[in-house]
C-alpha cells in the first residue's frame, strides 16, 4: 500500500476543532470551526476524490473517536462520499489503549505498530490514506513509513490550538509533487519525504543568496 496523509491545517499550522465548535475542546480549544466557513466546492470535490480512493484508512486514537462520532454515526453513509467510503472500507487504529472499537470493520494495532504498518503496506494494494491523526503523521515521517503528505492550508490564523508541526519533532525534507490553489484561498499541496534535510556547513554571505 502506498502511505499518504491528508491534513487540513491554517496558515499557523493549527489542525484542531476545523470541522465544528465542539468538535475538539481539549486543551480549552475554543476556536472550533474555523475550516467551514471558507470550505469550496473544489476543495469538497477533492476530499471526496481523495477519501473514495482510499483503499483502507489509518487513524491515530483521538481522530479515529472524532470520525467515528460522526461519520461512523451517520444513518446513511450512501449518501456521502466521504462516509460511504470510511465505512465500508478497512480501519486501522494505532492504539495502545483502545480495547474494543464500535465502528464496523475497525482493527487496532498494538504492539509493534512500525511491524504493522510495514506489513500492510507491503502485502496489499492502494492507498493507504491517514487523515488528520498529528501525533501518528508525526511519527510515521519519522518513522520513515509516509510515502505522501498532502496539506490543505486554509487562509485563516487560528492563534491558538494544537499545530500539526510542534517547537520541536523530526525534521523533513520534501518534494513538491503538485499544487493549486481553489477559489476561497485554500492551497492543497502534495509533497514527497526525501529523508532528512540538508544544512549549510557555513555561515552564508546574505548578499551570496539574496
């Protein structure tokens, strides 16, 4: 399976409570909803793209709870995409603490998550799409296990929340594989894990680059 992730995030790298004011108040959010009013058809038509081909969906816990409240929750999931896809296809939770999931076609990975995740994207086939889920999309680069990372920046400064790239975490290059951007400002880019960066060996004349 090949990797990818898909994370929307604003312009100050907040990935918290997009979808709703109550969707995540942990920490004392309050800033909930900030993704919905500036949501476009394109970016809609894109997300029910991305999530239709997925063949099966990884989760880090606490987004897994949020989906499966919503879209796993939905009295006809036929008539979206986005839930059609999420449940009716296989889910993946990285887990150490969730012992028995609700959500119909839900496995939890214990133990040996890197082994697991290794394992799947080795002996099957299609995408294997990770949505939202900050701490696992953070350890999986570092972990060497994404094959793609795709950000969906929205025109906003939340000014507080939790960010998708903290003070501090692994550091990452990256290939930019495609980008554009919709009618209301949402940028959605792609880009390919090179390993890790490069750093100038030197103190660099400003007047060498600029």
């Amino acid at each position: 399976m090949r990797l990818t992730t898909t994370t929307n995030v604003s312009v100050d790298g907040v990935m918290q409570g997009l979808g709703g004011p109550d969707e995540d108040r942990s920490g004392g959010f309050q800033r909930g909803g900030w993704a919905i009013p500036l949501l476009d058809t394109e970016t809609r038509e894109y997300l029910n793209q991305v999530y239709g081909g997925a063949a099966a969906f990884l989760f880090g816990r606490r987004t897994y709870e949020i989906f499966a409240g919503y879209w796993g929750a939905m009295a006809d999931p036929s008539t979206n995409p986005i839930a059609a896809a999420l449940n009716s296809r296989p889910k993946y939770v990285a887990s150490t603490s969730l012992a028995d999931p609700q959500w119909t076609g839900t496995t939890v990975l214990h133990g040996d998550v890197a082994t697991a995740v290794g394992d799947l994207k080795a002996h099957q086939g299609g995408i294997l799409l990770v949505p939202g889920s900050g701490d696992l999309v953070r350890w999986l680069l570092a972990n060497d296990l994404v094959d793609q990372l795709d950000l969906l920046t929205y025109p906003v400064v939340v000014g507080q929340g939790t960010r998708l790239f903290p003070d501090s975490g692994p550091d990452v290059a990256l290939e930019l594989i495609s980008s554009r951007t919709t009618s209301r400002g949402i940028t959605i880019q792609s880009y390919r894990p090179l390993g890790r960066p490069e750093y100038a060996t030197s103190t660099v004349d400003p007047e060498d680059v600029f």
